[in-house]
C-alpha cells in the first residue's frame, strides 16, 4: 500500500471522547478481565505483526527511512515474540501472589494480592522506535486486562496509519483505539482521566505529560532517556569496544534513546580508540559505499529542525573532527567522531540523538565518573572492561537506568529484566512482566475471621492498663547490635 493511499487526517476532540467512553464502558462490563479473552488478543497482536511484517517495513521505510534489517530485528520480530511469550505467560503473571505473615495469630487470615486491570491505559510513543514503543506496552496492558488507546507520533504518519487500520481488524476494537494527532489533539487526550499512562519521548514533554496526569492523580511511566556514556577502560579491548559503540550508534542515526551518547577514553589510548572506529567504519561502509547515498543508508534525520539542531552543534563545537561530519541536505548527517571535546562543550549540554560521537579525554577511571555524575542520572552507562573491581565501582558510586558491561544496546533484548530509567531518564519500569505489573493494580486481601474475636478484644474500649501494657510489648524488644 503507498503512502499516497493512506488517510493523514488526525481524530477530533468529539471522536475522542467517544473513544475513551467507549474503553471505558468496555472495561466496567468486565469483558477484557478472563485471561481467556487476554490471551486471544495477544495472540491476535501477535497475528498482525505476522501477517503484515512487511507493510510495518515498509512504513517504516517510509517514515524514517529505517532499513529493513533493523524494522525486522528491533521492531517486528521483537514485538511479535513478546507477544508470544505474554500470551504463554498470562496464568503465571495474573496468579494471585499470597503475602507469608510472620505473626502467628495472624497466620490464617490469608493476606492476599490479587492482581487487577488497574482501567483505561493511555500509551503515548514517539517516532524513533514507533512500532516497538507502541506495540511493547501494549502487550503488558492487555496481558494485565487493561483497555488502551494508543497514541503515536504525528512524525511518522505513514505508521500511525497503518496501525490505525490493522488493529481493529485485528483486535477488539471495543477495548482497542489508536488516536492520531498532533499537539492539539494530544492535549485534549491528556485533559481525559485515565488509568495509567506510559509515555516515551523527551524530558520536556515528559514534564508535559506528568503535570497532566497529576491532575487526575494518574500513575504515569515516563521513559526519557539522557546522555548515556560509554565508557573504555584500559583493559578494554579497543577493535570490540569501537565496533560494537559504533554499531550502536548508527542505529537509527543515533536517534535512539539507549544510544551511546559520548564516549570515555583514557587521554593516552584516545588516538588508537578513533583508528579502531574508523576501522570499523570502513567495516560497516567498504571502500566504494557510502552511509548516506549508499547500498544501504542510515536512517534520515526525522525533520529540518533536528537536523538544523545537530549541524549546529557541529558548528558551535570547540571538539576537533575526527572523521565524518558530511552534511546532506537537511535530513543527513554521516556518522562523526569528535575529539579534543571539553566536558563544558555544547555537545555535552544535552541529549545529541543523532549520528555525532564526542569522544571525552580523562586520567582514570575516578574521572570518568566524576564526569558522568556532573550530568542529570542517564538512562544507561556502558562500561567495557573485564575488570570486576572497575564493574563494582561503577555500581558503587554511579546511578544509571541500566548499567551494560561489554556492549550497547543489547539491554533491549532481555525481555527478562525491567527496562526503565532515574531521575532525568524517567521512572517506571516496563518490558516483559514488569509490563503486566505496570498495568496491574496489586489488591490487598484478608479475612478475619469471628474466630480470631477473642484474640483481638484488647483492641476495644474502655481502654485499660492492662491493655497498654499489652499493646506496649513489642515495642519493648531487645534490638540487636549493629
């Protein structure tokens, strides 16, 4: 299907809330709560990711120019089979969890947390990663039971669309709604009261979205993202270090929130490190190829003003150009590594999001830290070395959403672990079962029986001393040395 043939028009404000009153009515009958129903539209999501694998590439292809190597690895495949794996994991994650009590008069009153739909979940996801961003939480708030409206980028109209079209073939489209929209339509999405709402994108906008939600006392997962370092430490084995950073980097042009913002380098191994990328370089772009106009060319840069953003900072930087640096029109950028970049410059002010690498000089691995503690709490430090006392350290006495050892990017791939970020790179975990949880309100349970009133008689008036005195006990224990 071209792109001429899709519909770019966005929802109105009535549409709108007819949406979320639909949802909503769909989520008190109740319909979405038997883990039968969960289970058959997991694996109806997971239908259309197989079903339309190539119309998602193409979209893609068409919004940002991702290749279709990557739209299958990071994008279709990874969705589907997580898709899979909820659809199989569903009795496991929805079982009630019981609470052991240590007390023994309270032993049989079989404290309880029962895990419920927590309502309406609102999903907000940017363009880098649509379809992932999208589809991901998406697969954690059916599996929790939750109704969703999902609301995509504007910036990748091509996708949005398509979704819009698959998902009600595909899925209830009583308990499922995509919104296309912009600014406008976005605002008056976040004026509704929703159940939980997960948002991807920029700090700023983050702080949009969370002052919105706070109005309704909304739980909100933000994920931001940051300057993520990567860090070489001298036992690091350069040729790796530079191939897999550079791998990384290139993804999506750099605009990925987990790319490897700059990267950290002992000041005497600075000029090997840079002919180890540009070995790797060569590598990825043999000689007669080309990573803009070439075989198969990054992704664009998404709009004129990123791209204007990031020439700009290639202009204003005190750091020397390595290699790279060619600018093609207003969407390309070739990969560029920087070095003689001082830690106050302007590549190190905020967030690149694009193909540029400043290369930061330090005297140890104390400096290193000191130099990614002076910045806001990043989403993920990368940290290459063998040596488990620098691990410890990092561990020790840095903050980061995740911390990688030997590598980037490949966090996303354990569906196993919480994804999620701190401070300036978001709050909130999701990503496998931590997706369910988000989703998932944990409903305390008890029984106290008639049989247990005996016991519990001190608890009423008239108040005596002989009831203190009772009440008092336990907090006359001997507490134990330290």
């Amino acid at each position: 299907m071209s792109q001429a043939n899709f519909d770019h028009t966005y929802n109105t404000p009535a549409e709108i809330d007819e949406i979320h009153a639909r949802l909503t009515h769909t989520f008190y009958s109740g319909v979405t709560r038997p883990l039968a129903y969960r289970r058959k539209q997991l694996l109806q999501l997971a239908r259309m990711l197989q079903d339309n694998h190539v119309a998602f590439e193409d979209a893609l292809l068409a919004d940002i120019n991702k290749p279709r190597l990557e739209s299958s690895l990071s994008e279709v495949v990874h969705c589907l089979t997580n898709a899979l794996t909820a659809a199989d994991s569903l009795e496991t994650w929805a079982a009630p969890k019981p609470c052991p009590t240590t007390a023994a008069w309270r032993a049989d009153w079989g404290a309880t947390l029962h895990k419920e739909p927590k309502g309406v979940a609102l999903i907000i996801s940017p363009w880098n990663y649509p379809l992932v961003l999208t589809v991901n939480p998406l697969i954690g708030a059916i599996a929790a039971g939750c109704p969703t409206v999902l609301k995509p980028s504007e910036l990748v109209p091509v996708f949005s669309q398509l979704l819009a079209t698959l998902l009600p073939r595909y899925l209830d489209p009583t308990a499922y709604a995509v919104i296309k929209g912009s600014v406008p339509e976005t605002t008056h999405v976040l004026g509704l009261r929703w159940a939980h709402i997960l948002y991807t994108g920029s700090s700023r906008v983050g702080r949009v979205v969370a002052a919105a939600a706070a109005a309704h006392l909304t739980p909100v997962t933000l994920e931001l993202g940051g300057k993520s370092p990567a860090v070489v430490a001298d036992d690091a084995d350069l040729a790796l270090a530079a191939r897999r950073i550079l791998h990384g980097k290139i993804q999506n042009a750099g605009q990925l929130c987990v790319s490897p913002d700059y990267a950290i380098v002992s000041r005497g191994r600075v000029d090997a490190f840079v002919e180890a990328l540009k070995s790797a370089h060569a590598e990825f772009w043999p000689q007669g190829d080309h990573p803009l106009t070439g075989s198969t060319p990054l992704s664009k840069i998404i709009n004129a003003s990123h791209h204007a953003r990031l020439v700009d900072m290639l202009k204003r930087t005190k750091g020397k150009i390595a290699f790279g640096g060619e600018v093609h029109g207003q969407q390309g950028i070739t990969p560029t590594v920087l070095t003689n970049v001082p830690e106050d410059d302007v590549l190190m002010e905020e967030e690149i999001f694009g193909p540029i690498l400043p290369i930061i000089a330090v005297d140890a691995v104390d400096h290193a830290i000191r130099v990614i503690n002076a910045k806001p709490t990043p989403l993920v430090i990368y940290l290459f070395t063998d040596q488990e006392e620098i691990k410890e350290k990092f561990l020790q006495r840095t903050q980061s959403g995740q911390l990688v050892q030997n590598d980037v990017v490949m966090q996303l791939a354990v569906n196993e672990m919480p994804f999620g970020g701190q401070g300036e790179s978001g709050y909130g975990m999701w990503v496998g079962q931590a997706s369910f949880d988000t989703f998932t309100h944990f409903r305390g349970y008890i029984n106290v029986s008639s049989a247990q009133e005996p016991f519990l008689q001190g608890r009423y008036r008239p108040y005596t001393d002989d009831k203190y005195q009772f009440a008092c006990a336990p907090g006359k224990v001997k507490i134990p040395d330290a």
